[in-house]
C-alpha cells in the first residue's frame, strides 16, 4: 500500500479553488495593510548630484598616472572614508542631525540611518569603448526635509573630490618614499653581491672556470714526472737485485765452513780463528749434551770457554754478546760489509724515489680534483653573477620608475591627471522619493496571494483528504467501486427551481438534494415529525436513480452496482453492507440509490434492511413507513412479511428499522438477524444492509461479519484520510471491500462522463 501520491498543478489548484474565500480574505487582507502602510510610512525626499571622472589631460604614452587600480577600487575605498563614523558625525552635527543632548545609543542610530540613507550608483559608460569601467558616479540622500537632503548631499559630494585629491596625492607621495627605500636598499644589496663574489673568486682560487686550461697544462708535466721516476725507481730496484745477489753469495760461506774440516780448511782462509773456534766449541757441546746431563764437567767447562769466545767476538765487532752466533751476518768480514752498505743505499734510494712518486701522484689527484670541481663552481659562480645581474636590471628599473614617479606627481600638482568634477550639483527634491505606493500595493497583493494560496495548500495538506479514485486506490490498496459525483453538478441552477417548487421544510428552503453531503447531519429532515404514511415528495430528491435514470449520477450508481454484482456473482442470494467511516458521508444515500439500480436498472428483486439503529433513515429518504420493522419482527408483534414495505411498483422493499430501534440492537441480537437474512435470503436476489459508521459503534464489526461483499462509502474532499485508514484497519474484513467515492468535484471527473441526457429530470422539474 503506498503512503504517497504524486500531485499536480491542478491538484494545488483544486485545493486553492475549494479555500477561495479564505484566499480571498487572505488577499483583502494583505492588501488594506497595504493601504495602510502607504498613507501611514512618512515620506523621503531625494538629493541626487551627479560626479564624472575627468581622465588624464596628458597622453599616457608620454607620461604613465601614478595612481594605478581602477576607477571601482578607488571609488570604494573613498566610499569607505566618507561613510565613517568620524566623517559622518561632522555632517550631522553641521545640519542638526546629531544634538549634544542625544545619547550615545541615539547618536549610532543616527550615523547608522545616515549611511543606509546615503547611497552610491555607478555609472559604466565603458561598455561603448568595449570596455566596463566606472565613468562616474552619482550620490543620493534621502531624508524627510528637502533642504536638509540637498545640503547633505553637497556636503558628501565635495568630501567625495577631497577624499579623492588626498587619495592621490597620499599614492604618489607614498609612491616616491618607497622607491627612494627601495633604490638605497637595492644599491647595498648590489654591493653586497660583489663582495660575495670577490669572495667566492679568492676563496676557490684554482678551480675557478677560467684556471681549467692551466690545470690541464700542470697535469700533463706532473704526468710526464711521474714516468721518469718510475724509471728511475725500476732501474734502482735493479740495483739493488744485483747487490742483493753480491752479499747472498759472500755470506753462504759462512755455513760451507762448518760442514767437514777439510772444506773448512779449504772455505776458512780469510776468516776469523774465533768464529772457527767459536762453531767448534758448539759442536762439542751439541755432542756432550746428547751424551750427559747438564751438570757435567766437560759440559759446564765448555759452556765457559763459548761465552768466553763470544765475549772476544763481540769485543772484536762492536755488537753485542747475544747477536754473536757463528753464522751470523754481523760477524762477516769488511769486504761483505761493504756490499751491504751499498745495498742499503740502493734501497734507501727506491725509498725516497717512490716518496717522490707519491707526492707527484698526490699533486695529479690535486689537479684531477680542480678539474672536476671547475664545472660546480662554475655553476656557483653563474649564480652569482645571474643575481648580480639581475639586481643590476632591478636598480636599474628602480631608478627609471622613481623618475616616472616624479613626473606623475609633478602631474597631479599641476592637476593634469585623472579627477573627480561634479557634473550635476545636488538638487533640491520637490516629490517624495518614498513610500512608493504602487509597488506597495503590488507587494501586498502578491503577498496575499502567496500566503492565502500557501494557508490553502497547508490547510488542504494537514487535514488529507480522499478526492480522486486513484488516490484511492493507491493510498488505500482497497477498488473503487465507482466515483459519485457531488447532486450539485447534476442540478446547477435548476435547484432553486426544485427547492421553490418542492413543500417547505420548516424554515430549511434547501433541497435533500444537498444536504446528504453536509457531515454534521445525520438525515435531511426537518425537526418537525414526518408522517408515516403520506411523506413528503421532497424526501425522494435523494433516490437520484428514481429521478434521474439516465444522468451521470445515476450511471455511476450503475457502475457501482454492475461491480459489486460481479464481486459477489459466486452467491445466489448475495448481501452486501454498506458503511462509513463516521456520520454524514452519504452511506444510507448510497443505500437506497443501490438498491433502486439493482431493482429497476438489472431487474434483481432488492432487499434494503436498515440496520443503522440509532439513526435510520432509510424509511424516511423512500417514502415508507417506519414501522412495522425489524424491532417489532423481533418483538414477536407482526410477523416478517408485514414489516417488509415496497417501493413503488419495482422489485425493492424496505425493512426498516421499526419503533424503538435505538434501544433494540444488541450483541445477542446478531444471531437473530442472522436468522432472518437465512430466512429471506432465498427470496431475494440481493440484500443491502445499511448498517452504522464504524465509529464510534461497534455494531458494523459485528454486521461484517453476516456479508458477503462490504460498500465503504467515503465523502470526497470532506473525511479525513487518517480516519478512513483507521476504520478500514478496524474493521477487518473477511470478505471482499469495495469503495464508493461520493460528492465528488467536477474537475475530478473524467469529461466523457457530462454527456449524458437528463431530460427526464428537467421533465420532472418543470411537471411539478
């Protein structure tokens, strides 16, 4: 079941139209404070002056204003010192708008009226030179005494020209200091700059871009240098070899002497007697040792005279005691000596001659790094000389816009610049300004309009109600039957001749046409008893169907009916229960225009039991008797076919509800109408029921439950949506529901559904 419904335009129109008078009150409303606004509001009168900005007298392309911004920025930021507090008090105080004896409060209030009073529109004549910019401008203030507004508003304009003359002149002043500032800082800044590279010269002296040909110069002589000494330590080394071979050869006789006695005869001569004696001795003791123990005599003695021959060879060489050994090179002879010291010359000479390498190679790797390092300070050096350029380009732009600075302020001293000249003076008002009347009234009438069109859509929206078949449908889930329209519709103009022509009511000349719709009534009586047997034509404008068998009405009662025949075609001997959700929706109306259809239009004899106890009006809106009824049939009184009344000479009768029905149904009377509709149900082709709203009674929960097929009627546009919903939650049907939309709008009825004759009606009219 959906909860919402699309609306249209013509939906808010609808809710509009049926709230016309209170849209109208609304408006009428709106528009008498109108009124009142217009000859109650007190009335302004307008200054206006009229200000041109005068451009430069001198062409630009000879001498460039000093004033730069446009013509806006500089009008707004005037605009903001003329408006202040400080400028506008000295003009109210000057006319009399502030007096010392107002307090502070008062005085604000009156600077604040002031500025809201005083207003500023540009003028943007640009736009024909195919640019927008302000040609000038023009100042308006509006205040009750036309002197008044004329005075201030001369006042304000004079301030406007000074405010722009200090404006410029304060520009160009400030202008020139600044660049005066700006040349000394630069001209230190410059200095500066080449102090830095001086600097940056001295300190990364070498490696400077253009010292890299002097580099590469050094490092192809330092790489010729280091050939040479890598020959020349390659030929001391071969030296050395050599001297090497010399002494290995002259010390290898050193142990040839101790092999055999013949070969240290023969190897010995030329050598030392102590060393032979000395390597004789350690023999002896080498044999006496592998011989007996340590402490033996031989042993010890021998041992004195070894240390006694080392003390001598020691002597002897100058070495000491435990160098002496018997091959040792220290104990070698002059001769060998010699080769040695000539060796280890040699060898000191590849020392020094490799340290000379070194340090070449060390001072290669110094150039080498220069070289590299040249390209990085090359790019150092370029940025320093590029700000030192730059700088130089800035000084020297600086001393060219401090002349033109110059020439501009020479300019605005001879006042051959861009100024203000007022075009128009203020003038002195002779008409209001305000209040303008015709857009107060155009306001209020708008208003009114908005606000009774929105009170109408909101009192329409917060009390809901159903006024179309698919909202129906939609918003409930429950079919619809058929879509009744409103009885107005159908008689129009032809009412007043009805009602005239119909028997007074008691002092009620309206139609029971009409009054079904009304939801506060139960019935269309008047207060005054009806007779029982002899009623009023008047009752019977309520059978629609009888009067009017070919109207839109009536046919819509035939679809209804066609429909719920169709909802109950698998029982014989169907009954149906028509209710309402409360009093006053039309369900008896329903009623008996159904059952004149079933009757008269598909030829079904039709039953109609009024079972609305506390307020029957079926009897009364057909014509027949109150009683005999169902009260009495079940008082045992009179049997059922004497309480059963026909109607007209159709198949329908009536089984009213009988005397004293408000007080007869209770719950234990179920099983007797139970009982009864078992009785007559072969005998009828259909029974309608016409039983009570669901609230506030109970009865219809238990009536439900004897039907067949259930009629809800819903008043169009009148019964509140809530209410519908609860009542069909409350009744919980258990068998089919259907849907009668009654009183409908015409703007809610399809269009093919006005073309149907009534004659037959204007014939009955125009009879009586």
């Amino acid at each position: 079941m959906s909860s919402t419904i699309e609306m249209g335009m013509a939906d808010y129109w609808g809710m509009i139209r049926r709230r016309k008078w209170m849209v109208l009150g609304i408006v009428l409303s709106s528009m008498a404070v109108s009124v009142i606004l217009c000859v109650v509001l007190p009335k302004n009168y307008r200054s206006s002056a009229t200000v041109l900005v005068e451009g430069q007298k001198i062409s630009t392309s000879y001498v460039k204003s000093g004033v730069e911004g446009t013509t806006d920025g500089r009008l707004n930021a005037i605009q903001q010192t003329v408006m202040s507090r400080t400028s506008l008090t000295k003009v109210a105080e000057q006319f009399g708008l502030i007096v010392p004896e107002m307090s502070p409060l008062e005085r604000e209030q009156a600077i604040q009226n002031m500025r809201q009073k005083a207003k500023i529109t540009k003028m943007r004549l640009g736009h024909l030179k195919g640019a927008d910019t302000t040609e000038g401008f023009t100042l308006t203030f509006d205040h009750s005494d036309p002197v008044i507004a004329m005075k201030v508003t001369e006042v304000l304009a004079a301030q406007f020209i000074e405010q722009d003359l200090q404006f410029r002149e304060q520009v160009l002043e400030g202008t020139s200091g600044f660049l005066e500032q700006e040349l000394r800082s630069e001209e230190l800044r410059l200095e500066e700059q080449e102090r830095a590279i001086s600097d940056f010269r001295t300190k990364y002296m070498g490696e400077l871009p253009q010292q890299m040909e002097a580099n590469l110069r050094s490092l192809d002589r330092l790489q010729m240098d280091v050939n040479a000494a890598r020959d020349n330590i390659q030929s001391a080394m071969n030296r050395v070899a050599i001297l090497e071979k010399q002494v290995s050869d002259a010390t290898s006789s050193v142990g040839a002497q101790g092999q055999t006695p013949s070969d240290s005869t023969n190897q010995g001569r030329g050598r030392d007697p102590l060393i032979t004696r000395l390597a004789e001795l350690e023999r002896t003791l080498t044999t006496l040792s592998a011989e007996y123990r340590e402490t033996y005599p031989d042993i010890l003695q021998t041992r004195q005279e070894i240390e006694a021959v080392k003390s001598q060879l020691a002597a002897k060489y100058g070495v000491s005691k435990d160098e002496v050994t018997p091959g040792s090179a220290n104990l070698i002879d002059p001769m060998v000596r010699d080769l040695m010291r000539q060796r280890d010359e040699a060898k000191n000479e590849v020392g020094v001659l490799k340290e000379r390498l070194r340090r070449l190679l060390d001072q290669i790797k110094q150039y080498e790094g220069r070289v590299e390092r040249t390209p990085v300070r090359e790019q150092e050096l370029m940025i320093l000389v590029r700000d030192y350029d730059n700088m130089q380009k800035n000084y020297q732009s600086l001393l060219d816009k401090r002349l033109n600075a110059r020439l501009a302020e020479n300019l605005e001293k001879r006042q051959k610049g861009e100024q203000f000249r007022i075009l128009d003076p203020a003038n002195l008002p002779v008409t209001p300004e305000s209040p303008n009347q015709l857009a107060i009234l155009l306001g209020g009438l708008v208003v009114g309009c908005g606000l009774g069109g929105g009170s109408a859509v909101a009192a329409e929206l917060l009390r809901p109600a159903l006024r179309r078949e698919e909202e129906v449908e939609s918003l409930l889930g429950v079919p619809v039957l058929a879509g009744i329209p409103a009885f107005n519709t159908l008689l129009g103009a032809r009412e007043k001749i009805a009602a005239a022509s119909s028997p007074p009511l008691g002092s009620n000349k309206r139609s029971f046409l009409l009054s079904y719709r009304e939801k506060d009534k139960a019935d269309a009586v008047p207060e005054t008893q009806l007779a029982e047997k002899a009623l009023p034509s008047a009752v019977s404008w309520n059978v629609i169907a009888k009067w009017w068998p070919n109207s839109m009405i009536t046919e819509q009662y035939r679809v209804a009916a066609t429909r719920l025949a169709l909802m109950s075609r698998e029982r014989e001997h169907s009954v149906a229960l028509i209710t309402s959700s409360v009093m006053g929706e039309g369900k008896s109306t329903t009623t008996i225009n159904l059952g004149h259809v079933f009757a008269q239009g598909l030829d079904k004899k039709t039953l109609i039991i009024d079972c609305d106890f506390k307020r029957p009006a079926v009897g009364r809106y057909l014509g027949v008797a109150s009683k005999p009824g169902l009260s009495d049939y079940w008082k045992g009184t009179c049997d059922i076919d004497a309480c059963l009344h026909r109607v007209d000479e159709i198949p329908l009768w009536v089984l009213p509800a009988g005397t004293g029905s408000e007080q007869m149904f209770e719950l234990s009377r179920i099983r007797q109408l139970e009982e009864l509709l078992h009785e007559v149900r072969p005998r009828f082709d259909q029974i309608l029921l016409d039983a009570p709203p669901v609230f506030p009674l109970a009865d219809v929960n238990f009536l439900s439950r004897l039907a067949d097929a259930i009629v809800f009627v819903i008043l169009a546009g009148k019964t509140n949506r809530e209410v519908v919903e609860k009542a069909l939650k409350a009744l919980r049907p258990q068998c089919q529901v259907g849907i009668i939309l009654a009183g409908m709008e015409s703007a809610s009825i399809p269009h093919y559904q006005y073309h149907y004759d009534d004659r037959h009606a204007d014939r009955y009219v125009t009879g009586r």
